[in-house]
C-alpha cells in the first residue's frame, strides 16, 4: 500500500479492519453505514456480526445484523445511537474514510435454512430489528422459496419507519429482485406513539385481526406460514407466545421448524 494510504479491507488476524464507505443519518437516534467488504467474508442473509472500532486497548464490541444482501460487495449496518452507549456512542460519528472492525463469524438464526418450507414468510420487526430482514428482502432465494414474503416495522414515530420506508420503495427498482419483490413483497408499517396510517403494536394487530385485513391476507397458519421475528425481548416474548398458541414450532439451525427469533442487538443506555 501507499505510504498514509490504507487498503479498503486489512485483516488484522482477529478482525477484518474495513473502511467506512457511506454512513446516513436518519434521525437523531438512528443511521445506517456500509463498509468495504473482506472477499473472504461469507454470511447468509440474516446473520449478524461482532462490530467495533479501534483503540486504546481492547476493543468495544457488539453484535450487529448484516443488513445488506450477501451478494453485495459492500457490507451495511443498521445502528442506533445511544449517548452513553459503550460503541455506538462514538460509532455515530463515523464518516467515510473511517474504519470499522469487523468479526470474522457471522452467525446467528434468523436464516432461512432454520425455517422449514413454506407458502408465506412474515417478517416482524420493531427498532432496528429490521436489519437483519434488510438483508433477507433483497436475496433472490427468498422468493425462490416463498410465494409471498411480508415484511412488518413497528417503531414508536414515523420518522424511525424511514429505513425501511426506503428500502421497500426501492426494492422493485432492484436489478436482482425487483421483479419477485414487486409480485411477492408486502411492506407493512405502524407506529405506536404517534398516529400514523397503521397505529398500534404489531402484536396486538395481529390479535385484533387488523394486521391481515390490512394486508388482504389470510390469518397465520401454522402448516403454510413462516416467521422471523426480530426487536425486543419483550417483543420476542409476545409474540412467541402468539405463534406458539397458534401452533408453530421455533426452530434452529440444527432442527428447522415454522419459526425464529433472535433479539435486536441494539446497545442501550439502561
Ligand atoms: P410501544 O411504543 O407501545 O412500547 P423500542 O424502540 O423500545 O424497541 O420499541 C420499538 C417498538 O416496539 C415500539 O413501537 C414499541 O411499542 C414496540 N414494542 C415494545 N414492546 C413490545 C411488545 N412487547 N410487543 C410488541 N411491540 C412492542
């Protein structure tokens, strides 16, 4: 390399040591960065990753969701900001040029080999639970293997659905999966603390019956359905607790079933 000039990707034995390429800010709590992506860096759609950044002394890490496909040449993270938090504290001010770490496993069970066959894939989501089902939307398998795909986010605000927003609207101009997303795709939105199109928590519009009268679509079905389920724990616990009193089983990477869950590795401030 040029002297004062790095390498897009170093590996440093431990991590990938990448330059930040793009960073947006969404609100005053929430933005996404992409990354130069090692080539020798594989993930399936779902997976999550340790992330840090440099310093003195040991480096702080957290878990992050790979939010960009996995065909993608760039690697994307969707992140919240937290004043006092331990990494995103300082990541929030990353700009282009920036390096991040990067953990050299991702891993995790929100992938579609932990879901057995099925018709419809819902994807619920709250905060930036969506991240991992960024990916998830723009990988052509998952159309190959469901006949719909119904992707939900629910935030507090509609300015914390702008992520999402986004994405949705840009998948049908997609070149890999625009013409599946466009005929396979629903995106349902809905805020909790402010009135919106859609209002209410996702668990209790499932409940009421809104969420799929909203969507034209049957009630689930344990036999046809999948489900990914991503936020917060409390959220996680809800809605598990629904699916399983329909009659849907978790399943893992060992043992696929009719459902996953995996927590929003969002750093917090509690
Ligand atoms: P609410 O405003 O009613 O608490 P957070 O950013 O705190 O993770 O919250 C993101 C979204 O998740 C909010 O809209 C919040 O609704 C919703 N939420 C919080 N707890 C639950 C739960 N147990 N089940 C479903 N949605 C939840």
């Amino acid at each position: 390399a040029t002297a004062g000039r790095s390498a897009p990707v170093i590996d440093t034995g431990a991590f990938f040591d990448c330059e930040v390429t793009q960073v947006r800010h969404y609100t005053g709590t929430l933005f996404s960065f992409r990354a130069a992506r090692p080539q020798s860096l594989r993930f399936r759609a779902g997976e999550f990753v340790m992330i840090g950044l440099a310093g003195d002394g040991k480096p702080v890490l957290r878990a992050y969701s790979l939010a960009g496909p996995s065909w993608d040449d760039a690697l994307e993270f969707y992140s919240i900001k937290v004043e006092d938090g331990a990494l995103t504290s300082r990541l929030q001010h990353i700009r282009p040029g920036d390096r991040v770490l990067v953990g050299k496993k991702p891993t995790g069970t929100l992938v579609l080999d932990a879901l057995l066959p099925g018709r419809r894939l819902f994807l619920l989501s709250t905060g930036t639970g969506v991240a991992p089902f960024a990916s998830i939307v723009r990988e052509p398998e998952v159309y190959a293997r469901h006949e719909q795909v119904i992707l939900t986010h629910t935030c507090c605000t509609s300015a914390e659905l702008a992520y999402s927003r986004e994405l949705a609207a840009g998948l049908k101009d997609d070149p890999l999966v625009g013409e599946a997303a466009s005929e396979k795709l629903h995106y349902f939105a809905s805020v909790t603390r402010e009135d919106g199109p859609q209002t209410g928590r996702i668990t209790d519009l499932i409940q009421s019956g809104l969420f799929f009268r909203h969507i034209g679509q049957p009630r689930f079905d344990p036999e046809h359905d999948r489900v990914m389920i991503c936020g917060s724990l409390a959220m996680l616990e809800d809605l598990k607790a629904i699916l399983e009193g329909l009659g849907f089983a978790e399943g893992s990477n060992a043992r696929p079933g009719s459902f996953v869950v995996e927590k929003a590795f969002s750093e917090t401030s509690r």
